[in-house]
C-alpha cells in the first residue's frame, strides 16, 4: 500500500473557557454537573440523614446541631442549588422535548430563567431552612 | 452451483446495538415527571407541617402513603441517575475496560441506594 500525503496538522482552537457559552450551553453543563453531584455525594449523604435522624432522637438533635453550624449551612446551599438548577433546567428539557419554546431566541430566555430561578430558589430554600 | 444458490444473502442493517435507547430516553422523562411532582408535594408538606421535633419529623414518614411515595421518588431518581450516569460515562469514557468497571460501580451503588432506601423506610 502507498502511503497517502498525510494531511498537514493544522492547529485547534477549542474554547474551554465554560465562561464563554451561550446561557443554554451553561444551563446545559450544569445540568450535568449537578446530575453528578448528585448522584454522588449528595444522595448518599441525605440517605445517610434520613437513615440517622430517623432512627432516634438523639441523632436527630445531632443532625440539627451539625446543620446549624456556618460552614455546613454554605455545602447546604451549594446541594440546594445544584437540586433547584437541575428541577428547573429539567422542567425546561421537557418543555423542549414537546417543543415548547424550542425556537433559538425562547430558549436562550428561558435558559437564563432557569439560572435565575435556580439561584433564587437556593437561596429562599436556604432561608427558609433557618 | 444452483442459480439459487447464488441469491445475495438476506441482509439486514443493525446500525445500533441493543435498541434500549427509546425505551430509556423516555423513561428517563417519565422518572423526572415523578420526581418533580414528589418535590413540589415534600416541599409543601414540610412548609405546611414545620417539622421542629423528633416525633414531628418521624410522623411524616410514618404513613403509608409517604412512605410508598417516597420509595417511588427514590426509585425513579435511582433510574433516572443510571441513565444519566451512563450518559456521561458513554460521553467521555472510551476504552471499553474502563467503561465496564464505571457502568459497573454505579449500578452496584446504585442498588446499593436503592436496598438502603427501603430499610430507612420501612426497617427497624
């Protein structure tokens, strides 16, 4: 076999910077973070509170006193953002799946909805919370 | 040799693999209609009841309903992660190995979650 020209590498220019997307790009992206986030180690961290605060009283007061604390009150209100994002960013994706708002400019509005209301949602969550 | 024998073979494309795909896109959406609907109710019901004591917090998973509704919220989240979580793995994970051992584990955990999940609710 001959060996075909090899074709001149021609140099790439990919953007990384996440800064840099469109807002449905960045809703997307932490869609997907959040999703992971949750899966772990969110989800075994609330299983392990539900699991404890329910067993005895002792450990509810345990659990009450640690979530009063002002470090864990910050990792509270970065897992009920990363739950508000995703419960928004999701409703979006089945609007557009029954092709609500699936036009460019729409979806570029509520992709910045949802940021918004997933942060505001976090922080009354937060609020509420104490 | 027969003229007959000679036939091109019956051939059929199987562009794609097991066809699970449809199954579990949709799923993945019905999973997240439960979940959705299951927040909005727990969010009211905490709002409304103000859970500040152990026997407060206790009494809301105590009836039936709650905890089958719960069970339900848990088990769609835990199909709705395996789908997502495979979505990511299949997206950046390439070397078959690897992607054997991490689709693996996340099933092992997630089954992990779900037994949990029913011990926390109706054990002790």
């Amino acid at each position: 076999m001959s060996a075909a020209p090899q074709p001149k590498a021609r140099p790439k220019y990919y953007d990384l910077n996440l800064a840099h997307l469109p807002p449905p790009g960045i809703v997307s992206i932490l869609h997907r973070i959040s999703g992971l986030a949750l899966f772990f180690p969110i989800l075994p961290l609330l299983l392990l509170a539900l699991h404890q605060s329910l067993r005895s009283e002792v450990e509810f007061e345990q659990w009450r006193e640690l979530l009063s604390r002002g470090p864990v009150k910050l990792v509270l209100l970065g897992m009920f953002w990363f739950y508000a994002h995703h419960f928004w960013a999701g409703i979006r994706y089945l609007l557009l799946d029954v092709h609500v708002g699936i036009q460019k400019e729409p979806a570029r509005t509520s992709a910045i909805v949802v940021l918004v209301l997933g942060a505001v949602t976090a922080l009354i969550a937060a609020w509420r919370f104490w | 040799m027969s003229a007959a024998a000679r036939k091109p073979p019956r051939y059929r494309k199987h562009p794609v693999g097991a066809h699970y795909g449809l199954g579990d896109w949709l799923l993945q959406r019905l999973t997240a209609i439960v979940m959705a609907v299951y927040t909005v109710g727990f969010v009211t019901c905490i709002l409304v009841s103000k859970p500040a004591t152990f026997p407060q917090w206790k009494a809301i998973f105590s009836g039936t309903f709650a905890k089958l509704a719960t069970m339900l919220f848990l088990a769609s989240l835990l199909y709705h992660a395996w789908v997502g979580m495979r979505d990511i793995v299949m997206d950046y994970v390439k070397p078959a190995g690897l992607r054997l051992v991490l689709e693996l584990s996340i099933g092992l955990t997630l089954l992990t979650y779900l037994i949990w999940s029913a011990s926390i609710l109706w054990g002790r």
